[in-house]
C-alpha cells in the first residue's frame, strides 16, 4: 500500500486533538505518516492561555451533525477525567450553572448528551441574586487547563513513529500542494491570512485569569454572554465586548465591571 500523507496546519488544541483523532482512525495503518507544521507550540500557542470549558456554544441552530461532533467531545474529556492522566493534563468535572434572563426558559439541545442536567429551582436561582437571572439549568460539565493538557497530547503524539512536529511558519497551504495528499487547516483565526479568508473574525474576546485556592462552578449567561469558570487553581473570567466589525475590544472599566460581578 502506498504512503499516506497527512498534513495538520496548526499546533494549538485543535491541531493536536486532530492529530490524535487521525491516528485513532487510522490506528492500523503502519503507511499513514501525519505531519504536524505549526509556527509555535505550547507553552507559546494562542490556546495555552484560553479557558477550556466543554459546552456547545454560538450556534443559533444546532443541529445533530453538531451535536454528534459535541458527544463526542464530551466522552473524550469525561473519559480522561476518570483516567490515571487527569491531573497531569489539568482535567477537571464541575457543575456548570447556565442562567437565562428571559422569562421564557429554554431547554438547550445537548441536554440529553451530558449527565446530571436539570433545571434550577427558586432558592438555586436566587443564590446568584446579585446578577438577577430568571432562570437557568445546571449539567455536568468538564474544564481542561489547556496549558497543562497541550504538553499531554504532544507528549502522546511523539511516541508514535508515524508523527512529525515541525516548526515553521506556513505563508500558505499551496506551499504543502507536492508534499502532503491531505492538509487539514487547524490554524484558526490565522486562516484569514493563510486561505485567505476575510471573512473569518474572532467571535469572543479576551480572558482574565485570576489565582484563587477554591474549586467553582461554572456560570453563564446565555443571552448577555457573561461568564466565569473555574480550571484547576485559577478563575477564568472572559470579558466580552463585541461590536458591528466583529472585533473584541473590551475597555478597562468594562472588564473591571464584569471582573467584580465575576467574584460575587
């Protein structure tokens, strides 16, 4: 059989778990060799300081396509979790607490995919009184410190004598055109630059991270975006601000603004 060449563009969390669900797939395959070209790797990749929480997000419709690729995710994260690996990888489960504003609840289309959801009841919803919800679900939910999970899947990765790491910035994918039969584009934002695509615009702004000794739940607002998560030893609090353009841009009193609501 002849070799099969596969290319990732892209070293950050979705390159490297794309990575591992190729060799899964192709687990029998001694002629695959899969090549991973990214410009940085961790601790120096966009996703080393992203907040990991498990929950489908930003879609006005989800569909089953989207809620399969969602399950599949969610199995993944919890098998981990139960594994010996989990604190190496920064794996940790926690109830994640959605608020809703509206009167009118609305029960999220992956309810029947996570384990433990429900609704809140009254003295639940009243415990976040200070931002005023009307409702809201609580599920099971899975955060990956991603900074600590990255070097696990790279570790993972070069064990395997199929797999290539190389360090190089790629200026576009024609440059792969005579070395790879498939490239995958796990490159993310950068893929304006790289197809190019002008349309592709950051859908979320930026995180602050504050170092706490408490383990937190989870909570977030549907319609308004706010939220604040917890990952192993530090609180993830992203501040959004979006405006017609589609850039993120928060200003400082806004961040001090949701930062204070965050910690209440």
């Amino acid at each position: 059989m002849s070799q099969m060449r596969i290319t990732i563009i892209g070293g950050g969390i979705i390159g490297l778990t794309t990575a591992c669900t190729v060799l899964k797939e192709y687990s029998n395959n001694d002629n695959l060799q899969l090549t991973i070209i990214s410009e940085e790797f961790s601790p120096n990749t966009t996703a080393d300081i992203s907040a990991g929480f498990w929950e489908p997000y930003g879609f006005e419709d989800v569909d089953e396509r989207i809620l399969r690729w969602a399950a599949y995710a969610y199995k993944i994260f919890l098998d981990e979790y139960f594994s010996t690996k989990a604190a190496r990888a920064g794996l940790i489960k926690l109830p994640a607490y959605i608020l809703q504003e509206d009167e009118k609840f609305t029960k999220p289309a992956y309810a029947d995919i996570v384990r433990h959801y429900r609704t809140l009841d009254q003295h639940e919803i009243g415990l976040f009184d200070h931002v005023k919800p009307k409702n809201g679900f609580v599920f099971q939910s899975v955060v990956v410190e991603i900074s600590k999970y990255l070097p696990q899947l790279q570790y993972f990765l070069q064990r395997d004598r199929r797999v290539k790491f190389i360090k190089r910035k790629i200026h576009s994918i024609s440059e792969l055109k005579d070395k790879a039969d498939v490239v995958i584009n796990c490159t993310g934002l950068a893929s304006r630059f790289l197809v190019p695509d002008e349309t592709v615009r950051p859908a979320r702004g930026q995180v602050t991270r504050k170092f706490v000794f408490i383990r937190f739940s989870r909570f977030h607002f549907l319609e308004s975006d706010h939220s604040c998560a917890c990952s192993m030893d530090k609180i993830h609090v992203p501040i959004l601000y979006r405006r017609r353009n589609g850039l993120c841009n928060p200003s400082r009193r806004y961040s001090r603004s949701w930062w204070n609501i965050s910690i209440k």
